[in-house]
C-alpha cells in the first residue's frame, strides 16, 4: 500500500519536515540534497521495494525546486 509523503518547510526556514502516515522527522535545510540522494540510493538498492521511495523522492525534490524559485526571487 503506497501513501502519500509531504516535504514542508517549518516555520522557523531552517528546517523542514517529511511526513508519511504517522511517521514524520525534522531536518535541517542545507541537508535536504543529502536526503534526496539517500532516498534514491534505498530505491536504487532495494528493487524489491517497488515505488515504496517514489513518493518521498517526489516531494524533497518538489520542495528542492519551492526553495531554489525562492532564493532566486
């Protein structure tokens, strides 16, 4: 069963969120390349897994893309 994940920056801009389910875990901003590279790496070595990381990979790399339109304003 594949359930939707959300990336969110906090409110205090340093940080963001990812949230899956019940499951959610804060991390600094300037660490977000590395999770996105850490959760294509588990998709990449786990191919059994199916799209389980599809979703997380989808929403870092969507917040990536919200950060870098807003720096560049």
């Amino acid at each position: 069963m594949l359930t939707e994940c959300t990336a969110d920056l906090l409110p205090d801009g340093q940080s963001f969120r990812i949230r899956r389910d019940a499951w959610f875990n804060d991390y600094p901003v300037e660490q977000l390349g590395f999770w996105i590279d850490f959760y294509k790496r588990l998709r990449e070595q786990h191919p059994k897994s199916l799209h389980s990381y599809d979703a997380t990979i989808a929403a870092l790399e969507a917040l990536a893309q919200r950060l870098a339109r807003e720096r560049a304003a």
